[in-house]
C-alpha cells in the first residue's frame, strides 16, 4: 500500500494543494484539461474530480424531476448523466495529468464508483462529506488498499469518531478534512480551531476543505497544522454549475499557492534565536 505521508513528496514542509474540479467540468473534457492546466500551472499537487453512479446516488423522487440546464429542459438523472465522466473521459484524464507528472484523483460517492477508481494509480481516494456515515462504503474504502481522505462537513464528533474507528480498524493510511459544508461556507461558521483538535484527537494528517468565497481561512489552516489544502476551482464563476460561484478563479488560485508558501517562511522554527537582521540592532543597543 501507498503511505499517506507520499503525498507530501518528500517535503513535510509544503501544503498538499488539492483542486477539487468536482463536476465544474459540466461534462466537457476540454473544460477538464484546462482545469488540470490551472493545477498545473499554479504549482498545486493534484487534480481531483467526483465519481457516481447517478442510478444510485440520485434518490427516486429526483430522477424524474424536469431541471433547466444549458443543454435544453431535461429529467434531472438525464442532467446527472450528462455531467458524469466515465472511462473514455478518465483515461484522457489519466494520460493527460501523467504527461504533467500531476496527482490526480477522485471522490467516491457509492460502492460501483469505488470499484471503478480501483482501475487507476491514485496516490489516494477521497470519501465526501455526504457518506462520512456511509459504513458500507467507508469499510469497503479503507480495505481497498489505498490511503484514504475524508471530509467531514454536517459532522460532529460523534460522527466524525466513527468513521475514524471503522477507518482504523482497517488501514492507519488516511487523512481528515475539517469542512463546512456550506455553498459558500459563512466566515463565523468555520471554526478553524477544530483543526489542531483534530490533529490531537485523531493523531493523524489533518487538513481544511474550504468553500468560503475568499482566500484568508485556507492560509489561516496552513498555520493552524493544516497540511492539506482542497479548494474547488473554476475557470469562470459565471460558469453553469452551483459550485462554480463558491470556487476559486486561476488567479485566486496562484495567489493562495503564494500566500501558503509565505507561510512557512513567516512560522519559521520553534528555537528562539538572535536573527541575522537583529545583529547589528544588538551591538548598537546594547553595546
């Protein structure tokens, strides 16, 4: 198996940046490639996008439901399939993050969409905030022979906990995502000082996937023990899609990837020295 800490790329000092492309894509591979170029060019690790089987994970009194989209009036498991990729789809994907030496990867959202990403190298599978309570799926997950993320949106402890035991049980290879699941997240409801708690609570790697509309809270993550980043990425918010508002813009994206290396530089050690700048200050003050 894959160790979780292989995600860091031999560097524990850097943030995992996760773009969550998710179904932003809306169905076109050609969106997909310039998405994967975005996370390319603005130096993020991984590419990621979602998997369901729609049969299964739209419930029955949906799927006939007449919905709107830009391809015409249309059943709302008609929409579904529309924006689902399947394995032509990934395959371009999987050549194409490969000739780019990216990450890429996808959320499982049932059993069929778990078995299917089983077909690729992933350096790991995410479980969505939606199935946190999935214990089928989360056993099926974690005897898979992958590491595996979670999120943990709508969850409290309690919830949280038992994914964790059914998790750990099979695997010691995962990481948690502290996550509000909101679309966007509001500022008061982030509660970022879950993050270090979690990191006692479950000694593991930790992260944040954030869906808040600007940039603060993720670098607030990174200096609170976040070493996992996943935010959704969008070309153009004015772009079909209920994610596409809450994501982030390429620019947004390079400039949070600059802001979370500063981090670092500006956290430093935990020694407490005299620093090179500070020399001359002490000859001359102090004599």
């Amino acid at each position: 198996m894959k160790k979780i800490k292989d995600l860091f790329q031999n560097n524990l000092n850097e943030t995992y940046m996760i773009g969550e492309i998710g179904i932003n894509h809306n169905g076109d591979i050609n969106i997909a490639k310039k998405l994967i170029d975005a996370v390319n060019a603005c130096g993020w690790h991984c590419a990621k996008f979602q998997k369901r089987n729609p049969d299964v994970c739209v419930p029955e009194h949906q799927k006939l439901v007449e919905r709107d989209t830009p391809w015409g009036r249309m059943s709302y498991i008609d929409y579904k399939y529309k924006v689902e990729f399947e394995k032509e789809e990934y395959d371009i994907i999987d050549n194409y993050c490969r000739e780019k030496s990216l990450d890429w990867s996808i959320s499982v959202w049932d059993i069929d969409s778990l078995n299917f990403a089983l077909n690729y190298d992933f350096p790991y599978i995410k479980i969505p905030s939606a199935h946190l309570t999935n214990k089928s799926l989360l056993e099926e997950s974690a005897q898979a022979n992958i590491p595996i993320i979670i999120s943990t949106g709508m969850s409290n402890w309690e919830m949280i906990d038992d994914a964790v035991d059914i998790i750990k049980k099979r695997t010691d290879e995962f990481a948690v995502l502290h996550c509000n699941s909101t679309y966007p997240a509001p500022m008061h409801e982030l509660n970022l000082n879950v993050i270090p708690e979690m990191k006692r609570r479950y000694e593991c790697i930790v992260g944040y996937s954030g869906h808040e509309y600007n940039l603060e809270p993720s670098v607030l993550a990174v200096s609170l023990g976040a070493q996992i980043i996943e935010r959704h990425i969008t070309l153009d918010h004015s772009m079909w899609g209920t994610d596409q508002g809450s994501s982030l813009e390429v620019h947004a994206m390079d400039l949070l990837n600059k802001r979370i290396r500063e981090v670092y530089k500006i956290l430093g050690s935990k020694e407490k020295i005299i620093t090179e700048t500070e020399k001359p200050n002490l000859k001359k003050l102090r004599g």
